[in-house]
C-alpha cells in the first residue's frame, strides 16, 4: 500500500481521500463508505461546517439512544484529543436577526 504524501497511510480508514474506488475492490469500497456517505448525506447541501445538537433535547431522546450518543460523544474525544482550544458559540437567529436563546433550551438540569 502506498502511503498518502500528506497524512500517511492510515488515512483511507479514516476519511477515504488518497484511496479511489478504482484501487479497491467493489465489494469493500461500498461497505467501507457507507458510514461516510450516509453522514455526507445528513448535512445534504447544506454549508454547515458544525453540528450542534441542544442538550436539553439529547436528554429527552430514549435511554438507548443517549446511550449510543454518549459512546460516540466519548469515542470522537478519544480519536481526537487535544484539537480545538476555541470554545466554539451558538447565536440563534430567527428570520436572520439574532434572537434571546429560549429558557427551555438554556436550562438543562
């Protein structure tokens, strides 16, 4: 296996940018992708660079859906420790003017 000149060889697994369908066989390049096309799909064409999810509504989801969330919350800080000091912020908008951030969203205890 060649190794991408930029991250390494590693990289396929992860984001599928130096490998191209034509270097794998059809078989795993499907199953592979799956994941990564479905959660391309998600964002549709939007622009969003973000995903933010209100807390307060994670915590009314179903007990197994906060359990699978929490596993990937705690596994995307496992495979990507130390990557942004920022503190990302959230403004609402409504109408694109910036809007007073909902009680019921700001209180999540």
């Amino acid at each position: 296996m060649k190794k991408c000149k930029k991250y390494g060889e590693k990289l396929w697994e992860a984001t599928h940018v130096c490998k191209t369908s034509e270097q794998l066989p059809l078989n795993n390049f499907v199953n592979d992708r799956q994941g990564y096309d479905d959660l391309w799909l998600w964002f549709g064409l939007s622009r969003a660079s973000w995903l933010t999810l209100p807390r307060t509504m994670m915590h009314e989801m179903p007990d197994k859906w906060q359990l699978k969330m929490a596993a990937l919350l705690n596994e995307w800080d496992n495979t990507w420790e130390n990557t942004l000091e920022a503190i990302p912020q959230v403004q609402l908008r409504e109408d694109g003017k910036l809007i007073k951030t909902p009680e019921w969203l700001l209180n999540y205890r």
